[in-house]
C-alpha cells in the first residue's frame, strides 16, 4: 500500500485573493510532500470574472508551480458577470481536465487513480446548469456505475461541491 498526502481546500471564493494565497502557501510550507491539490469548488466567487480567476491564479501561483490540482466545479463557476446562470466554459477552459467523463460532460465530471485510490469528480450543480444539461445526474450516476466497475483500486473517493441529494 502506497500512501501519499494530498491537500484539499474549500470554497477559496473571495473578494480579495490574498486570503486564499496565504492560506496556499502556508498548506504548501507545512506539506511540501504533497502529491496534488483538490479544489473543491467555488474556487472563484463569479466563474465569468477574468479578475477573480486571474488572481486566484496568481495567489495561488506557488502551489500551481509545484503540484497538479484536481478542481471541482462549484455553483460559483456557473454564474454570469450579471449574477446569472451561466454555461462553465470559464472554468473549463482554464483547467486540463481528464477527458473520461460521460459524453457531453468532459470536464465537468472525471476520474483518476493516484496510488492505490481510485478519485471520482462529480458535478452537482443541477439547479444552475438544468438549461444546458438536463440530464446532468443521470448522465453522471450511468458513467459513475460503469467508472467505479472498471477500477480495480483498493480505495474510491467521490469528490463533490455539494450534496446531490439535498
């Protein structure tokens, strides 16, 4: 069994960046072995705001340097300049995501195996995204059966913004 350390951060959405910049560089500092980092959704307060990725990007510069991040789209990264529902064509063009996810939803849910771990990302902005995905949970529960069956990993994390079933 192989064990490793990955760093995990919550909603790093902010009107100022810096907090989320000193939080990364002080996680980074104290773990310095960490393999990657997951972000976890809301990682910007308004995902069509080119300021708001850039200084996430910049704050963040460091730990973006020196290990991979495994992002989790929020329902922040679905919103528009106008504080409506938007298409994540933002987040999803900054990021190069896995493209295994179900047909349609490439980047939007994904998977990857890291040691002996087997990680899910999950997609669980239905309320935001129901005009441009319908189906978006029921096209994630058919993938996530057919993902979960084809891994042989002794462990198998699902990782979320927010609960589906809420």
């Amino acid at each position: 069994s192989t064990f490793f350390k990955t760093l995990i951060f919550g909603d790093s959405q902010s009107s100022n960046y810096k907090h989320w910049g000193k939080t990364a560089r002080a996680a980074w500092e104290k773990n310095g072995d960490g393999a990657f980092f997951i972000a976890m959704g809301d990682i910007v307060d308004n995902g069509q705001d080119d300021w708001q990725w850039n200084a996430w990007l910049d704050e963040g510069r460091k730990l973006l340097e020196a290990i991979p991040v495994a992002p989790v789209m929020g329902n922040h990264e679905a919103y528009s300049l106008d504080w409506k529902m938007a298409k994540p064509d933002y987040y999803l063009s900054l990021f190069s995501l896995p493209a295994n996810g179900p047909p349609g939803l490439e980047g939007h849910a994904y998977s990857y195996d890291y040691g002996d771990v087997h990680f899910v990302v999950l997609n669980t902005q239905l309320n935001e995204l129901q005009e441009w995905y319908p189906d978006l949970l029921t096209e994630q529960q058919r993938w996530l059966t057919k993902d979960l069956a084809q891994t042989q990993k002794k462990w198998k994390v699902v990782l979320m913004h927010r609960g589906v079933w809420a």
